[in-house]
C-alpha cells in the first residue's frame, strides 16, 4: 500500500496552471445540460478533483492516527453510527464516501477492533484512485450490488452529501433502497420543497476532502452538476419499505440556483419487518 500512496502523492504534487472557468448559467434544465457546460465535462469524475480527494484523505488519515481529534462536521458520521449501533461488528456502505475519511472517523469513535467491514461506493475515477488507502476492514467499489455482495448484508448504508451528485437521486435512492440495507442513513443533501432543479455548482478545489490540502499545489475553481431532488418525492420513496425514525434539519439557504435557495435534510430510517 505505501509503494502505491507514494506514487500517487508524486502525482498529486506536480504543479499544474490553474485555469479559469468560463461564466456559467446559474440553472440548467438536466443534469446532462449542466455537464455539458463544466469546464471539463468530467464533473465529479475529473482527475485533479480526485486526486486532491485522495491526497487530503491520506493526509487526513496520517494526523488522525498520531492526534485523533473530531471536529463539527464529523457528527453526522458518528450520529449514523450510535442509531445503527450493532453489538460487535457493523457492515456499511458509504455511497459517494470519497476516499474513506468517514470509515477513519468510525474507528476513532469505536475502536480499530470493533469488526467493521466499510464498502465505499464511488465514481470509477475515485475508485480507482482510492485503492491504495484500502486496509483491513476499508475497500472500495463502483459498484452497488458488488458492495453489497461483497458484505453478504448491510446494517448500514451512508450517503452523505451524495445523492445530489449523481445523475439521477432518485434513482440512484431506488438502487439503495434495492440492496434492503437494515438502516439508511441520508445527510447533508440539499432538496427543494417544490419541484426538482438541476444547476451546477462550483467550489475551490482545496474545499473537497476532509482536512487540509497539501503544499505544492495550486488551488483553483472547479465545478459540477448538481440536483436539488423533491424533499417530497425522497420521503415518499423512502416510506414504501422504511420507516423514517428521525428527520435531520441542516445548514440553511446554502444552496442557490437562480433565485431559489435550497437548504439541506438528512433522514435516517429503520427497514420495516
């Protein structure tokens, strides 16, 4: 694994000419309209996004093994995990988990000996790129039902701040919902009280991934499609085969897409018997 994380940082840390974005509507009609007009076109799956992803999680991992320490934006992991608590052991998938920081906060929280076996289900580009930082108990797929046949069965499935990323959320809701995970957990994922909207979004590059960025790379603007899915249409999709045991108000008007402003919700939900 050190081999192939060396590597990878020596990739990470070549310079590259930061690049400006060129000036994007602030509402799209789909997802594919709002992809097509990333600078890129590679939205979630562009490389440098990826990569500092993963440099920032190896990062991110290094300083929690020599000073574990948890801050705010940590308590939805360790909230999902105290409402799935299963005795010894706990078998999650994380939909959109990145490069593995959420299963890093689950062994602060729990211990290292607690049995955990987290999947993390991600963009071929990410997983691909996250594999060197797989370890006992940690690996990565791109895949849900390769996740999910891996683990045998789920207690727990993990999106946070995901299915509005993907290019269909509901769709991708029905996917999670197929595999008949014990619990779902959905957080941080901004909706709209009325009808769907799609939009692109854009952010500083060094504002994904847990953590610091590291030295030696410039950081720039990038972006990516975005859906602002029905609040509605998720609970009703939800309450056909769960019970949804709390709901999750979150951060307000963080999101806009022309006029609008969409705040976040999170809900966590019991499979019925």
């Amino acid at each position: 694994m050190k081999s192939g994380i060396l590597e990878l940082m020596g990739r990470i840390f070549q310079a590259t000419k930061p690049t400006r974005p060129s000036p994007l509507p602030p509402a799209v009609n789909t997802y594919s309209e709002a992809l097509s007009v990333c600078v890129d076109r590679g939205g979630y799956q562009e490389q440098d996004l990826v990569d500092i992803i993963v440099a920032k999680n190896i990062l991110y991992l290094e300083k929690s093994r020599q000073n574990p320490v948890l801050g705010q934006e940590d308590w939805r992991t360790v909230m999902g995990l105290v409402a799935a608590e299963r005795g010894e052991s706990l078998r999650v998938v994380d939909f959109g988990g990145g490069a593995g920081n959420h299963f890093t906060i689950a062994q602060v929280v729990l211990g290292t000996d607690r049995g955990l076996r987290w999947n993390v289900v991600e963009t071929p580009a990410m997983a691909i790129s996250a594999r060197p930082l797989e370890r006992d108990g940690l690996r990565f797929f791109d895949d849900l039902l390769k996740a999910r046949n891996d683990l045998g069965e789920i207690d727990l499935v993990f999106a946070v701040s995901s299915l509005q990323y993907t290019s269909d959320p509901l769709e991708y809701l029905q996917k999670i919902i197929s595999v008949k995970p014990k619990h779902i957990f959905i957080t941080r994922t901004p909706m709209s009280l009325a009808k769907q909207v799609s939009s692109v979004q854009t952010s500083r590059l060094f504002a994904n991934g847990p953590g610091p960025a590291p030295a030696g790379r410039p950081d720039r603007l990038v972006n990516y499609p975005i859906t602002f899915v029905s609040k509605a249409a998720v609970e009703r999709l939800l309450q056909e085969e769960y019970q949804i045991r709390f709901e999750t108000r979150e951060e307000g008007g963080s999101f806009r897409a022309g006029a609008e402003k969409f705040d976040m919700f999170g809900f966590f939900c019991d499979r019925k018997r």
